[in-house]
C-alpha cells in the first residue's frame, strides 16, 4: 500500500520512535471480531455453544477474535438469532467505554449501521431509551435491520441533521455517543480504497464537521451526562484538537479517564500545542500496539447546564382496532407486553412509557413494530419475533442447530413440525428466529423475505 507523503509525515511527528513498528503493522492482515449479543446471552453461555475458534479481545469484555479465512460467522444460524454482531475489533471500544446504566436516556448521533447502538442497547437491558440517529435514509435502513436483528425493543430510528434534533432535545440525553465521520486513517489497512478518499477530503474538511456536529450535541446533555467522542483516524486535529474544541465550546465539559489497556496509548495535547493535561485521559488505538485497527476516543462529563426542554410524553389507549392483536396475545403469548400501545397507518406498536413525541421529526422506527392490522386481522412481525423469548411464547418449534430444518425456514420453505395449528415461533436452540403458521404439521413460512438465507 502506497501511504500518502503528507500523512507520513504526520505520523512520524505523532509516533516518533514507534512509526517504523507502525509501517511494519500495515503490511500484516486485518483482524475480524465478533461481539456477543449480552441482550439474548450471556458470554459464559454462548461460548459454550459457539462453533468457531475464538479469542478473547482483552479490551472488550464481549469482543472476540475469529479467523476470517476460514470462519464465516454471518452465514451461520446464530447470526440469525442476532446472538451476535461482527465488528472491526477497535471499534467496539466507543460502546464499551461509555457507561451506560439502565432507564438512561441514550442517543447514538451517527448510528448507521448499528455496531455501536446495537451495544448500547444491551447495555439497557430493555429499560430506558435508545435514539439511533443517521442523517442518511438509506444507510438507516441497515441499522433498523440490525436494531431489529438484536431484539432491541425500546429504541428509535431517526434520520434527521443535528441541528434539527438539538432544537427538539435540549438537556434531554443522560448519554450521547459521537462516533464522528472522519478522514479514516485508522481503516487504512482494512480499506485500502480510504486513502483516495483521505486525499479527496482531509482531516481539514472533517474537523469542521466534527466542530459543527459537536455544536448541535452539546446542549442535548443533561448537567452530569456523559458524551463520548470518537474517531476512527489518527489526526491530532480530528482528535486532540476536536477536544479542545468542545472544552471552548462548553467551559462545564470534563474529560474523565476511561477503562484502559497496557496496549492503549493516551492523548497528547502537546500534538496541537495544548497544554490541557486532562486530555492525556483520551485514548489511542494504534494497529501496531494492540490486534485492530487504529482509533480514538474521549469520554466527557457537563459539570452544570441550564434545565432541559420539557418534552410532552407519547400517551396511549386500547382501541378497538386492536383487539386482532388481544385476541393473538391470548392464543400465542404468555402475556401482553406491557407498554403504550400505537397504531400508525397499519403498524402496531409498543412503545416504552415516557416516550416523547416525536411528531417533527423524521422518524424510521418508532419503537417496537408488532405487526399489521389488517381487516380485523393482527399478523406478527418479524422485530416481534426477534424482541421474545422462547418461554413468552406458547406455540414454539425448536430446532437444534444440527436440524436440517433450521437452513430450509431461513431459506423460506415450508418444514414439517408436529404441533397444535396456529402462530408458532420458530427457534434454533431455544433463541428466536422468526414466525410460521402451522397447520396439520407442517409450518407455514413466514420469515420476513429481505431476510432470507441466500
């Protein structure tokens, strides 16, 4: 690979002794990662089911190195499931290094396409809110997939620009993640094709998009939450200097030292002439010092800020139209799911309590897509399927991963499995898969179609 001059040049000034060892790094093979899903399985427990050879990323807790060449963990059934996400190593660490707690208040800026906010939702346990943000609709489309592959039930889909979503959510978020575009110098070995792109738009063009990015994110944290920043590049003007930059923004923004590694490498301020030494607590993620690619982050707490907007709460009412749905849940489900119920066009949804309206706003998902009505009929969707358990559901069909059976309802054929008629869960070793309608033994497919196993 043929690095440009310029940038070089400034990785020598960053490295120093280090940058020969850092030559010698992009010349090896990427590495592939695997983040277990906490939200369906324990680590513990899908180690002892999983198929592949693993090993540990000793920088994150549920991160795991598998052999790219000779594993394909996304075309296996547990993928399916959403047991698990695949992910460059590195960039695990944003959603592992923010604290979330549960019924946090949480936004993902630039979520597409849902590594990140997919963690963050485990992370939730179910409690509180998600808000996954892309500007762009059709890599949106991704992270719903995603959100929905990993059962996530208490989120929202929103692709709107920054400075639309802090008119609506001032001092709103207890936790913000800024995963930020970036020149993408860190993915130079794993994406070769990034360096064109990198000599089209520089760390230059970035860092004003950060600054702006920054400006409208700021005032949606609460006094005391907490926002983490990261990137993908090595710039100390995307990095250091984007910092620095929030400090001048917002006086009550602290930098707080965050989980660390013997392989991180910390910030160094002396890059942009600083001589603030809280941002020796950002962390550095070289290729050369730890298996990943390269990355950067910074963990900042507000100190004080002015009351939050009051935002009215979505409310909510059983109407008639949803009695297909009650009359479903008795025959099907253990119980109701417990929540606010909403009708939009033929969708039905559940939404957490608390919910704000987000009536202005270009919303994808909102919440956790049930099903449709239709002609007094309630037929279950497939987010549905993938938020259950297999104990929630009365009418089940569970297959062992070994079961020929599991590839052919991926597939969208139609299996044989005795049971009484009706809705039926289909599960691969007890974790969800999808829907089928089964009659006299043999279970209709209803396995969502842009789904399927190819």
């Amino acid at each position: 690979m043929e690095l440009p001059v310029a940038f070089c040049d400034e990785m020598k000034r960053i490295l120093g002794d280090e940058y020969e060892d850092y030559l010698k790094s992009m010349e090896g093979t990427r590495k592939f990662g695997l983040r277990v899903n906490t939200a369906k399985i324990s680590v513990e427990d899908f180690l002892k089911i999983s198929p592949f050879e693993l090993t540990p990323i000793p920088y994150v807790k549920n991160g795991f190195y598998y052999d790219g060449e000779k594993e394909q963990p996304a075309k296996h059934p547990y993928y399916f499931a959403g047991l698990y996400y695949l992910q460059d190593p590195s960039a695990m660490t944003p959603a592992s290094r923010l604290p979330i707690e549960e019924n946090d208040v949480v936004l993902d800026l630039c979520a597409a396409p849902g590594g990140k906010a997919t963690e963050l939702a485990a992370k939730l346990h179910g409690t509180g809110l998600l808000i996954a943000n892309d500007i762009s609709s059709k890599r949106a489309k991704a992270l719903l997939k995603n959100i929905e592959l990993f059962g996530v039930e208490n989120s929202f889909i929103v692709t709107e620009y920054p400075k639309k979503l802090a008119e609506y959510f001032t001092g709103f978020f207890d936790k913000i993640l800024i995963d930020a575009p970036c020149s993408g110098e860190g993915m130079f070995r794993k994406e070769p094709s990034m360096v064109k792109a990198w000599e089209q738009n520089g760390p230059e063009f970035y860092a004003a998009l950060q600054e702006d990015i920054l400006k409208q994110a700021l005032p949606m944290l609460k006094p005391g939450g907490m926002l983490l920043y990261s990137t993908c590049t090595f710039s100390p003007l995307e990095d250091e200097g984007t910092v620095q930059k929030i400090l001048s923004m917002n006086p009550d923004m602290e930098i707080l030292p965050m989980e660390g590694y013997k392989g991180f490498a910390s910030g160094k301020p002396e890059l942009i002439g600083s001589t603030e030494e809280s941002i020796r607590n950002c962390v550095r993620i070289f290729p050369h010092r730890v298996d990943g690619e390269g990355h950067f982050l910074a963990l900042l707490r507000k100190k004080e800020a002015a009351e939050g907007k009051a935002i009215p709460a979505e409310s909510g009412g059983w109407t008639k139209e949803m009695d297909a749905f009650g009359d479903f849940a008795k025959e099907v489900l253990q119980e109701k799911p417990k929540g606010i119920y909403k009708i939009y066009g033929e969708g039905l949804y559940l939404l957490p309590e608390g919910t704000p309206k987000l009536e202005k706003l270009r919303v994808l998902r909102t919440g956790w897509m049930l099903g449709t009505l239709k002609k007094g009929r309630f037929e279950p969707s497939q987010a549905f399927a993938m938020g259950l358990r297999k104990e929630e559901v009365k009418h089940t069909a569970d297959f062992s991963l070994e079961d020929e059976r599991v590839i052919r309802y991926l597939k969208g054929e139609t299996v044989e499995a005795e049971g009484k008629d009706g809705w039926t869960l289909v599960c691969v070793d007890g974790f969800p898969l999808g829907w089928a309608k089964r009659q006299k033994g043999r279970l209709k497919n209803k396995y969502a179609v842009s789904w399927k196993w190819e």
